[in-house]
C-alpha cells in the first residue's frame, strides 16, 4: 500500500499494556505511520488519561494486573462511548475472544501476523470512524470526575 495523503493533525492513539516490550515495539511501528502515540502500562490510568484527553482510537492488551482489558472497554465506554478500541490479546482462540463478547471494535491475536493485522484495522477503524463523525462530535467533558492528569 502506498502512503495516503497526511491529515492536517496525526491521529491520536492510546496505547495501553503492561507490558513495556510490546508496547514500546507497537509505538514505535504506529509512530512510523505517522499516528501520535501515548503509552499506558495500566488501565488505571489509561482510564485517567481518557477521561481528560480524546483519542481517535485505543489499542488495549487483554490480560494485565488489576484490570482485564474486557473491564477497561467497559469503563472507558462510559464516557467514551463512540472512541473505536483495538483489542490485542495472546488468548484469542483459548478463551474465545471476539467483538461480541469484549466489547472491542476489533480483536486481534497476538501472532506472526499481528503487526500486519494492527496496521490494517487501525486504518480501517480510523477510516471507519471519520466517515460516521461530524466535526466536534466527541464533544463536551467527560462524566468521570478525574481531571488534571496530564497526557
């Protein structure tokens, strides 16, 4: 695929694993396209930034500590009702894992492939999403009560 025309600003990305390897690895291939990308090792605080900060779309691991990535789409959900999410999990196929039952726009298992298949559902989902959205359609503040938390 040949590159496609740059949006005026880069679409904005969260990024959210526990674990520093994967995450750094897929960062470093969604900066290479040209996404703006933040980083979370928890969903906490993953949690915190998405209350105070909109994203165009958000990657998230599955298994972590404290919080499964199931939970966190469910909580981010609450205010972030139209933000597409990306689910990443090594446990696809063993648990059964799919957009009906975790709450993600896309699930995708952690493979050979995975980095092919990142790539080509956060185009589509990003494509998806700016197709659906008028300008200024994220709107107004979110409903959780933490603020303050800087990105």
């Amino acid at each position: 695929m040949g590159a496609s025309a740059a949006p005026s600003s880069p679409s904005r990305l969260l990024l959210v694993d526990d674990n520093k390897l994967g995450l750094s690895a897929r960062k470093v291939v969604l900066e290479e396209l040209g996404y703006e990308v933040h980083t979370v090792l928890d969903a906490e605080d993953a949690l915190a930034l998405a209350a105070c900060h909109s994203f165009d779309l958000v990657i998230t691991d599955y298994k972590m500590p404290r919080m499964c990535g199931t939970e966190f789409i469910r909580r981010l959900r609450e205010f972030r009702p139209a933000v597409p999410v990306v689910m990443i999990s090594g446990f696809v196929d063993a648990l059964g894992l799919d957009e009906r039952n975790t709450g993600a726009d896309a699930v995708i298992s952690k493979s050979s492939n995975e980095v092919q298949h990142l790539i080509r559902t956060v185009r589509s989902l990003l494509k998806r999403a700016s197709s659906k959205k008028p300008a200024g359609s994220e709107g107004g503040p979110p409903r959780s009560g933490r603020r303050g938390a800087q990105a």
